[in-house]
C-alpha cells in the first residue's frame, strides 16, 4: 500500500493513518544485530572504565575506544560504502545513536564525531573532500570535531567573530578567532570551522587540519557532567587553511550550521532515550532489591506511580522519534526516485522534517531529565551518593537540554518554522484555522454516532487537541501579528501545545498498528501506556493553552476561546492510577524497562 506523504508539520493538520507509521517493534534481524554490536561494545568497552573516563587522567581512554568503535565500523553508519561507511537507513543511525546514548561522556564523543563532525563534509563537500577526509573519519583513524559556538556567540551562531583573510599569494586563508565548548577538542585531527570572510554577513565554514599549525588550546573544561568528554577551547592565530578547504560555497556556513544541527537534534533525542531505558533499568532494579518496612520499594504505590510515568513517557517518546526518522528516510527516497543526488537528498529530507526534529529535541532530553530525576529519589540516599548507579546519570542528563540549541530556542523554533511555511504556503495552517474558529461560534454536535473501535474515543480527543493548537496558534497570529516573535512565553505555551499533541499522536499510532499485528490482549500494557500520555497531555496542553490565551486575548474573545479550549481537551474518567499500577506490575516483574 501507498503510504500518505505527509510534509513537515502536517501531523497538525492531517491524520496519519496507523499503517503509515513505522515503529520499533518492526526492525529486522540485521538492525537487533545492529543494535546488539552497540550494547555488547558499551557493556564490555565503556561501562568497565566509566570512573577512569570520567577523571581523564587517561585522555588516551576515549580516541582508543572511538579506535575501536571504528573497527566494529560504528563511526561509519551514516556514510556510504563507496566512503567506507556502511550506507545504513536514517532510522537505522538512530538506533545506533538510542543504544550508544547510554554511554555517559563516550556517548557525547561518539556523537560529535559522527554527527556535526564528519556530516558537514559528507553532505557539503566536493568529491575530493569526501575522499581526503570521509574515508578516514568513517574508520576512525582521524577524528572530527566541530567550532561553532564563540564567548560572544551562542544561539546567535552568526554573529560570530572568527575572521578568514585570504592571504596574498591567494592560496590560502588565514583563520583568527576563539572557539569554546568544542567537544573532541584535545584529541581531534579535524576541525569544522566556521569563519566570516572580510566583511561578509554570514559565516563560511572550512575544514582544518589539526597540522596546519596556528592553533592553541586551554585545558580541558571543568564541567557539571560529561567529566570525561574532551571539552576545549580552542584559539586560530593566523593559522593557514588552503582556498580548497572551503566547505560549500562563500558564505554558506550558516546554513551548513542551521542543516546539520537538524540531525544532530533528532539524534541527541535518540541517545537521551537509551540513557533513560538504562536509567529506569537501574531504578527498577534497585527498588526490587532494597526494603523498607518489610517490603521491597517497588511494592509501595508511590513508586509504582514513578516507575509507571517514567516507562510511559519513554515509549510515548520511542513512537515519535522512530515515526519521524522513517518520515526522513521515506521522503529521502522520494527526492533520490525524482533523480535527486543522495547528499542532496539527505539534506533535503531532514530539512523537511526540522520542525519534528526540533521537537523531538525537546521532548527526548526532558524525558530524560524526569526519568534520572524520578531515579534518584528511588534510590533515596544511595541516589544521591556517587557510589550509587544514578549520580552520574543525573549530572550527564542536564547538558541535553543545552545541546543542540537550547530548549527555549528550539521550542521558538517550532512555531518560527510552522508559521513560516504557512506564509510561503507550503502548509495551510489558516484554512484548518479558520474552520475551528467557525467551529467555535457553531453549537457542538453531541449527535454523531460514537467510535467503538480499540480507540475510538483517543482519535476523538487527538483530533480536538489538533484543534486546541490551531485555534490558540490562530488567535495569536491574528492577535498579535508581527509582535508574535516577541512574545516569547505565548511561543513557548504554544509550542508545548504542538510538542505534546505529536508525541501523543505517535504512541497512539504505534499502539494501534501493534494491536493490528499481535492482538489487543497481547498489546494490554502498551494500550495503558498510551492512554496514560494522553491524559497527561491533554492535562498539559490545557494549561498550555490557558496561559497563552490569558497572555493575549480578552472580553468575549477570551471566553470563547477558554470555552473552545476546555471543549476540546475535555476527557471522559479513566482511571489513571490503576493504569500505572498495571505497567508499574510488569516492568518490575521483568526487572527493567522491557518494551
């Protein structure tokens, strides 16, 4: 069957119908064998030597198991064979990147190196590039790092002030500036490094060589987490880039910038979900084995109530990574079947689905963060001591939501990116708009025959909560015009509004094509799960919505839409409770997160 090629952003206006959407229960035998290289190296290579890792009196410790992760041929998932790589499906690198997220500070070297280290050069390198740098940074026997972020410049990456001054001869460039936090720093052959050229408005980027000579150093950063990851800042005096390093065109560096952190968002989310499986692991594992008045923690409703959110809002966040990175790969397809070139094609397909990548961004690392916080207080004393399993899952968690673009940027980023479109017409947000503002002056038909389907009642409430962000999206827009931008909180309430509502609608989608392959027996704690989200979000895109409508509308204009809104997140009684206690029941009994 033909699936529905849905753009971008069109989960707000469209449905997806279930068989349309790929989920983890659905990978073959060589992605699990993919999967199990991935935990056998981090078990066997990294978890031993996480202590040593972390006080970096051995810097040799992460380049050699990047050494080895390269002869197991896991820095080249993304690169094609003709490079060296293994040429693997884009949801195939996620679970790479899902399994390896679970290696504390390695973690982070691996996914530098891999991502905004070597990408840059195999999406926006000529051919030559490619073969110089590509083929060693697939196997490991160079390794990459990147050189963005500036003192004066950090989500406002364009305003740096690194110069590139073309020498007289015309052969080379002359690189001055100061980078920070550039992880891979000490240890990298290979820099992307992003420089204006004279007096050019955007940044260029260029590929440097560790040899070209002009760079210094300061020491390794001393940091709240990720203590083993080589983070430097890193100083270019003069130092000499020949004109043929340019990465792309003049003045493309920017946009080089903008594209790659695409990837980099949907994978960092990727890795946060195998940092938080192996968080609930150790959580439900020490709660089977520690007693308290006679009984073991996992027996006491409160943290079968922890356990129980913490396992939900991990599969909830699974379905909508997976769903969107086989979006990017199917729509990869499409350009490469229209004749597209494949580097082309894969910048294309991710700047597709930006807006799904910055939400999963967002939604990934926060999940992360509730899941080692809720473990921490679960392991009580010993989660609060480093000598117990969670301290350092804890402190390495909090760098996520600063990754990558911040939270906050990403969240203005969503709504920037929808609102965008709409105006250039590649989505039609107005017309569905519009439709639910007419709706709200119409009396509500309480008439139409009910859906008696396994989720009849879910796609009800899914559908309403697409109309809740149109109509609060819709009177903002309409409020505030051009003012919008400056309006951070209502961005910020309207992006949750769009973040929830997506990540809702996946796990229901998965669940549903679950139930349509084993059964809706065999599928009974998954089904829990995904009502328990979707309560959850209904709960938080009505406050979402609340506070936004609050910040800008008034009178009548702001009762009917506080009507509308408590019209369409309205839910019928489930009991939550019981439906966490039986999640809570099997995850304990398994003695892991085990979905």
């Amino acid at each position: 069957m033909e699936k529905t090629a849905l753009k971008g952003g069109e989960f707000l206006i469209k449905d997806t119908p279930a068989q349309d959407v790929f989920i983890p229960e659905e990978w073959n035998e060589e992605q699990k064998m993919i999967a199990q290289t991935c935990e056998d190296f981090i078990q066997t290579e990294v978890y031993p030597k996480l202590d040593d890792i972390d006080s970096q009196k051995y810097p040799e410790l992460i380049p050699g198991l990047l050494d080895k992760a390269g002869e197991l041929g896991l820095l080249g998932t993304s690169v094609p064979e003709s490079l060296g790589g293994f040429g693997m499906s884009f949801n195939t690198t996620m679970l790479v990147s899902e399994v390896t997220g679970k290696g504390f500070s390695f973690a982070v070297a691996l996914s530098a190196h891999t991502g905004i280290g070597t990408l840059p050069i195999l999406y926006y390198g000529n051919e030559e590039q490619k073969q110089k740098y590509v083929t060693k940074l697939a196997t490991g026997e160079w390794k990459a790092a990147y050189c963005l972020t500036e003192p004066d410049s950090g989500s406002d990456a364009n305003s740096g002030k690194t110069k590139a001054v073309l020498r007289e001869d015309g052969k080379h460039y002359l690189i001055t500036g100061q980078k920070m936090w550039i992880t891979n720093g000490g240890f990298a052959d290979v820099f992307i490094v992003f420089a204006k050229i004279d007096d050019d408005k955007n940044l260029t980027a260029f590929i440097v060589e560790k040899e070209f000579g002009g760079i210094t150093m300061n020491d390794e950063e001393k940091k709240m987490g990720i203590k083993g990851s080589s983070t430097r800042q890193i100083f270019f005096n003069d130092c000499p880039v020949p004109v043929e390093n340019m990465l792309s065109e003049r003045e493309n560096g920017f946009k080089i910038a903008v594209n790659i952190l695409n990837v980099g968002r949907i994978k960092l989310g990727a890795a946060a979900l195998g940092g938080s499986k192996a968080a609930l692991t150790q959580a439900i594992k020490y709660g089977n084995e520690r007693k308290q008045f006679g009984k073991s923690l996992t027996e006491f409703g409160a943290i079968k109530n922890k356990i129980a959110e913490m396992t939900s809002r991990i599969y909830a966040s699974e379905s909508a990574h997976y769903r969107a990175g086989q979006n990017i790969d199917d729509a990869y397809d499409a350009f490469v079947a229209e004749g597209m070139e494949p580097a082309k094609a894969r910048l294309k397909s991710l700047e597709e689905f930006a807006i799904e990548c910055a939400i999963l961004k967002v939604h990934g690392s926060e999940v992360l963060d509730f899941v080692v916080d809720e473990a921490v207080q679960i392991g009580g004393g010993m989660g609060f001591s480093a000598e117990g399993p969670f301290e350092r899952a804890y402190r390495d968690a909090r760098i996520n939501r600063i990754f990558e673009g911040t939270n906050e940027i990403n969240r203005m980023l969503t709504i920037d990116m929808m609102l965008k479109r709409a105006m250039k017409g590649h989505l039609d947000l107005m017309g569905p708009a519009q439709k639910v503002a007419g709706e709200l002056m119409s009396i509500p038909d309480f008439s139409a025959a009910t859906d008696d389907s396994l989720f009849g009642k879910e796609k009800k409430y899914l559908t309403n909560l697409k109309k809740a962000g149109l109509m609060v999206a819709g009177g903002a827009v309409q409020k505030l015009m051009a003012k919008l931008s400056e309006e951070q909180e209502v961005l910020m309430n309207l992006a949750d509004m769009m973040i929830e509502g997506y990540v809702a609608e996946s796990v229901i989608l998965r669940v549903e094509k679950l139930v349509s392959i084993r059964g809706e027996e065999a599928c009974a704690h998954e089904i829990d799960m995904a009502r328990i989200f979707l309560h959850n979000a209904m709960e938080d895109i009505a406050r979402a919505g609340r506070e936004a409508i609050y910040a800008f509308a008034e009178g009548d204009e702001m009762r009917m839409m506080l009507m509308g809104l408590k019209r369409f997140t309205k839910e019928e009684p489930f009991n939550v409770k019981e439906a966490r206690r039986r999640v809570a029941d099997y995850v304990i009994g398994k003695n892991e997160y085990a979905f």
